[in-house]
C-alpha cells in the first residue's frame, strides 16, 4: 500500500504513461470535456483540490521540461496568484500563449486532470523532456 507522493490509483496511472515530450494537462473545475484524452477527474468541491496542489504532487518526481500557460493568466490574476503558480512550478520555463492556442494543444495529450480550482486560466501543459 502506498503512504507517501501520489496514493490516487487513476492519477499514478496516467502519469506513469508519459513519456518523453508527451505532455499532460492539470485544468481547473470549468475546463471544457476532451472526449479525445483520456480525463482523470479528482474535484471534490469548489476550490479542492488546485491544480497548484497537483503541480506540487506530480513534479517532484517528473522530467519536466517546459509548462504552457494561457497568456490571459498574467492579465486576470494578481501579483500574488502570479507567483505562487512561478514558484510552484520550481524554476521550469512557463511558456504562454493565447488560450485558444492553449486548447489547441490539449488533445495532443496523454490526458487531463481536472481538479476543483477557479483560478481564472490557471491551467497547465506539463511537457515531459
């Protein structure tokens, strides 16, 4: 039995079939469906979890080589919320892009979690190296 990192079955799963360059989605609870990918869903309630407590979980233990951002989260998000998705993210390059571009990559994916967070375009493309 697991006690330590990830103890979620469906979220170890999905995580272990990434590869290299295969990227992944942590989106918040309004993200629009993606019938092409596979989605793991582990919202609880409105604000629970976040996707930063699914960042914090899933990159001690990725090869990550790049995070895709919606550029629209610098504009409607404040300083504070800016940093703290900057200092989860531990350093890795955040690239940003219209959010359209953003949803253009999603079905490229291996899959999505989806968690309970409202921060607006706070959602992530975690690309493997």
């Amino acid at each position: 039995m697991l006690i330590t990192g990830i103890v979620n079955p469906h979220v170890l799963d999905l995580v272990s079939r990434v590869r290299h360059t295969n990227a992944l989605v942590i989106a918040d609870a309004a993200f629009p469906f993606w019938p092409e990918i596979e989605t793991v869903d582990i919202s609880l309630v409105k604000g629970i979890p976040t996707v930063l407590d699914v960042v914090r979980a899933i990159l001690p233990n990725w090869k990550c080589g790049e995070i895709r951002m919606a550029e629209e989260f610098n504009a409607c998000n404040t300083a504070v919320t800016r940093n703290a998705f900057r200092k989860a993210c531990k350093g890795i390059k955040i690239q940003f892009e219209p959010h359209l571009d953003f949803k253009k990559r999603v079905p490229g994916a291996i899959g999505l979690i989806r968690t309970g967070d409202t921060t607006a375009y706070g959602n992530m493309i975690l690309v493997s190296v």
